[in-house]
C-alpha cells in the first residue's frame, strides 16, 4: 500500500500520512476531474496494469483504488 499512497501524494500534493481508505473526491480538494485522470494514468504505470474505463470510474476513494491493484495482480502494499 505504500507504493500506492506514494503515487496518491504525489498526483495529489499531500503528504503520504494524509492518505487513508476514505479519501476521495468528496473530501480531498485536490481530487478534481483532471487529476482523477492522472491518478489512473500514474497507477498504471506504476504497477505495470491497465485498467478499463468501467474500472477507473468505479475508484471513488483510496481503499477502492488499492481493491482494484490488487485484483490486476499489483501488490499495493509494496
């Protein structure tokens, strides 16, 4: 999961102890419509998968996002 957050604070301008399962859109400023973009874009590229469009629509906080890794083969926790 550390991987993972690393990438979330970066795209997101946060410090890795802010990110947690709930964060989203609803409660992070920085999570608008562009960066929800780039979030997938840097995930992919991290983890070495590639995500539908249904898939990357379904990420609505952190926690779904590290379900999603993780079911493409990514070990979050890395």
């Amino acid at each position: 999961m550390e991987k993972l957050k690393t990438v979330f604070a970066a795209v997101l301008g946060m410090s890795v102890e802010n990110i947690h399962d709930d964060l989203s859109p609803d409660n992070c400023p920085a999570w608008d419509s562009l960066n929800a973009i780039i979030l997938i874009t840097e995930i992919e590229k991290a983890f070495g998968v590639k995500f539908t469009f249904d898939e990357a629509m379904a990420v609505k906080n952190f926690g779904d996002a590290t379900k999603l890794v993780e079911s493409k083969g990514g070990k979050s926790h890395e």
